[in-house]
C-alpha cells in the first residue's frame, strides 16, 4: 500500500484528496489510517451484521435495523482496541498510572463482559430496548476523542442493512469467528445465499467489501457466484 500511495502522490489527481495528503508530512501513513477508519471498518461491520442476519430471519425487518446494526457493533466493534494517555497521576483496580503512560483498552472485551451484559455472547439485539450500561458500549469510543464518523457509518450501515429487510438470506460458509489486526475483521470469507423470489437465487460471496456486485461486463445469472468488487484479505 505504501508503493501504491507514493506513486499516487508523486503524481496526485487534483479532482480528489491526494494533493492534500501529498502536501502534508506523513501524507502517506496519514491516507492508510484514513483507508483503514473509513473504509475496512465500515466494510467488515457490514460483513458480520449480514452473517447475523441470515442466522437470525425473525429480524430482518425494517423495524429492527436500529438495534441489528447496534447489536452487530457491540458484539463485532471494528475498533476492537484502542488507548489513550494518562494527563495526570491516577490509580485503577489498585494499579498507579503515572501521567503521560499510554494506556489500552478494548471494547470488544468490554462488550463481551458478563458483567456488564447479560448473556453477552448471543445476539441479542433486544437488549437495546433497555438501559446500557454506563461506559460498557464504545463501538466509536466515548469522550473527546469519540470516532468522528461515528454517525455517518452508523448511517451507512442502517441504509444498507434496510435495503435487505424482506429479503432471504442464508448461510453458505461454516461458522465465522472474528479476528483482531488493525480493525476486526472475518476469519475467512462469508458466503450468503439470498432468495430474490420464488425461483431465483443468488450467491454472493463477502470478503469484506461493502458491495456485493458481479463485475459490470459480466451479466449475472441467477443461482452464479457474485463477487465482491474489492477483497481487503488473502
């Protein structure tokens, strides 16, 4: 990816943002950040709330978006690990924290916690009928340093996860466990089946991109593999 940027920005087309990230120092580390925030992570959110979806039919309703797409963040955050640096001298769980030492913490941890979930491992969008609890959900972190796009990816997710409300979707591929790297992602790709009517079916194979497309000079065929435009892992 560094090669790709580099050869971008050496040259960069002024009809987009890479004269901006050209122009700054560490244009590069600072546009794979960016790829990796706004991109893989609304992506691979997408992934896992369609492979819930089609485990759990009784939801896929237009009424139940809201709380699918809450419940698939709280059980798959893309930001599954984060930190922040201690301003002053503080004390956790009996452990001194001097100021300025770089602390972790992991919402994906902090969403499976029995402790502050009931039965935290099963999906249960339900649960976002009631009251959270208090700093147990930080899908976008929380604070002064909560995700900035935190309400366009949540938009984005509903739109889509709408746009399969009615429809049939059915597990291919065998379970699918989350694996942490720079954002969580799938262990392996996800292949769904979905029933667009009576006597046509279509199976599209997820390898974390958001669309789910055959390639546009390929008229597809009803019951053919489609193929996602863009894999983001071997």
């Amino acid at each position: 990816m560094d090669r790709a940027l580099h050869r971008t920005f050496a040259d960069p087309d002024p009809e987009t943002l890479a004269p901006l990230f050209a122009s700054i120092p560490g244009g590069v580390q600072e546009a794979r950040v960016a790829i990796a925030a706004a991109y893989d992570t609304t992506a691979h959110t997408l992934a896992f709330a369609l492979w819930e979806l089609a485990g759990h039919p009784e939801l896929n309703t237009a009424r139940a978006t809201e709380s699918m797409v809450q419940e698939t963040m709280r059980l798959y955050p893309a930001g599954w690990i984060g930190s922040r640096v201690a301003v002053t001298d503080t004390e956790f769980d009996g452990r001194k924290i001097p100021a300025g030492r770089m602390v972790l913490y992991s919402p994906y941890l902090t969403h499976r916690n029995p402790q502050l979930w009931d039965d935290p491992l099963t999906f249960r969008p339900d649960r976002f009928t009631g009251r959270l609890p208090a700093w147990g959900y930080l899908p976008f972190a929380a604070g002064e340093r909560t995700c900035l796009g935190a309400a366009l990816a949540t938009l984005m997710l509903r739109t889509v996860i709408s746009a399969f409300a009615g429809a049939g979707l059915q597990r291919i591929s065998t379970a699918v466990r989350p694996r942490g790297i720079i954002t969580l992602t799938p262990d392996g790709p996800i292949v769904l089946r979905r029933t667009t009517t009576a006597t046509s079916t279509s199976t599209s194979t997820m390898t974390g991109t958001a669309t789910y497309t055959a390639p546009a000079h390929v008229p597809h065929r009803p019951g053919a593999p489609m193929v996602a435009s863009q894999p983001l892992w071997g």
